[in-house]
C-alpha cells in the first residue's frame, strides 16, 4: 500500500528497510538474541525464551528483503496503462490495489518467499554454530552444532544435519527458481 500511494509513510518505511539493510545480517541477529535473550543476572525470569526472540528477530530482518521486492513491483505494476484506465474510470485506491495490483505482485512475493525459507534455515544453521542459536534438538542447525565436536569419532552425527540442511535449501531455491520463470513468463505476455 505505502508503495502504491508513496507519500510519508512510504519514505518512513523505506528508511527502516535501508536501516536495517545497512547492517551485515549474522551480526544484527546475533545482536537482537544478544540484546533480548540473554539472561539477566539480576532477575532471570524476565528473559523471552530464545526460540521466540529467534522468529521474531529472523522475522525483523526478513521483511525488508521481502518488503524492498513488493515496493519495488508495487511501483512498477502502478505505471502499467490498465491502473492508469483504472484511475481514469473513477475506481477508488483500494479497488485498484486489491483488484489489480496485489494480484501481480503477490505471485513474485511466493517466489521470493520459497528463497528466504532457505535463508532461514541458513541462518538459523549459523546462529547455532555461533552458540545464539535454538534449543538443543530442536532444529538441524542445533543437531550439528552439537554434534560438531564428535566430527572425528562420529562423522555421521554431523553430515546428516549438513545433508539434510544443504538438501532443503537447494529445493527451496530450485522451486523458487521454478516460480520465479513461470512469473517471468507470464509478465512477458502482459
């Protein structure tokens, strides 16, 4: 909507999705666990268990990635001549963005979203690796974290987790990849 409309509430969002741009991934998750789900010495039970703050700070660094690719087809789909006949017929904003323009840019933001589901899992991998990670057991990025240091004794303890992180990723990219030249095609014909 903000990229549709623009205005102040456009430029308020894209700062936040160029803040939060301009730091390095890992580091800005490892700083948001740091800052929310370490414990404190003075008062324990006041901490957010870690898996939550995890989604919720995966979830904060996600949406620009997602948020610059919707803005960005949200403008280029609002200059098309069949919005600009729309306008001139009198259509209110919100039927011209529910009616024309979120259905071209949701098809690209499902393509974009299977690559992230990847990105996710990458992440979380790296964020266990570094000790910020989930729950032991809960996810293939704490099984090789701590397995890692059996690599010797039991090799298969951590290729497992690898086979089945690197496996996932690679389909999630090949079907977002898959999406993403069906979409191509099909905005080629508009």
């Amino acid at each position: 909507m903000a990229g549709y409309t623009r205005g102040w509430i456009d430029a308020i969002i894209s700062m936040y999705f160029n803040v939060t741009l301009a730091f390095p991934t890992l580091v800005l998750l490892l700083a948001l666990v740091a800052i929310f789900a370490s414990p404190d010495p003075f008062n324990p039970g006041t901490t957010l268990p870690r898996m939550v703050v995890l989604t919720f700070a995966i979830t904060f660094i996600l949406i620009p990635f997602l948020g610059r690719l919707a803005r960005a087809a949200t403008v280029s789909w609002a200059g098309r001549d069949f919005v600009l006949v729309a306008k001139s017929l009198g259509l209110k904003r919100r039927t011209i963005l529910v009616q024309h323009i979120i259905p071209n840019v949701l098809p690209s933001l499902i393509s974009v979203s299977f690559l992230a589901a990847g990105l996710i899992i990458i992440l979380e991998g790296g964020l266990s690796i570094l000790g910020a990670g989930g729950d032991p057991g809960s996810s293939w990025g704490s099984l090789l974290s701590r397995n890692r240091g059996d690599l010797a004794l039991t090799p298969h303890t951590t290729f497992i987790p690898v086979a089945a992180i690197a496996l996932t990723v690679m389909a999630f990219n090949y079907f977002g990849e898959y999406l993403r030249t069906g979409i191509d095609n099909r905005d080629s014909r508009i």
